[in-house]
C-alpha cells in the first residue's frame, strides 16, 4: 500500500523539513545560490556581495554548517564555505521555475 510506503519513508521525511526549515530564509537563499555559482566564497566576499553585516551572515553560515548544508575550507587565516550537497540549491531553482512563484 502507499500508506505504508509513507511510514516506512518517515526518516527521510522529517530530514526534508529539517533541510527545508534550515533554508527557509530570504539571506540563506541568496546564500545558497552565490555558493552554488561560485562554489566556495569566505564570510567578507558574502557579505559585501549581499551588504549585510557581518556578524549576521555568520550566523547564517554557521547554522547552515551545523544542519550539515554547508562545510568549510581552511587556507591560512581564510575560512572558505561551500555546499555539501547542491540538491538545495537544485531545489530552490525547481521553486523559482515553478507557477508557485508566479
């Protein structure tokens, strides 16, 4: 039955809200979507390219890394972010070709 295939799937259901949840923010999305161009950027390239402070696209980094979206890269003093996985980013650009934005 279908029902049945739900139940069995409710793991992998609740991580897709979790993901889901963990990007549902207008600065995240813009986020995602400059890694998923550029693939790595450091916390100054982001946030002068989205002129916001700092302090706030750091948070938003830190919590996207701590949901396991996001990882890092060290090169000496520089911390470079990246995706783990561009099936966000994948994701959000199937809800920005869809009639729900329209």
């Amino acid at each position: 039955m279908a029902t049945d295939k739900v139940i069995e799937d409710d793991k992998r259901i609740d991580k897709a809200a979790y993901v889901l949840k963990a990007v549902a923010h207008p600065l995240r999305i813009k986020i995602i979507q400059m890694l998923n161009e550029s693939k790595e950027l450091n916390v100054s390239t982001i946030y002068k390219n989205l002129n916001a402070e700092q302090s706030l696209i750091s948070h938003h980094l830190i919590n996207m890394r701590d949901k396991g979206i996001l990882d890092i890269r060290r090169s000496g003093k520089n911390i470079y972010y990246f995706l783990v996985d561009t099936a966000v980013a994948e994701i959000i650009d199937c809800i920005y070709k869809s009639k729900i934005l329209n």
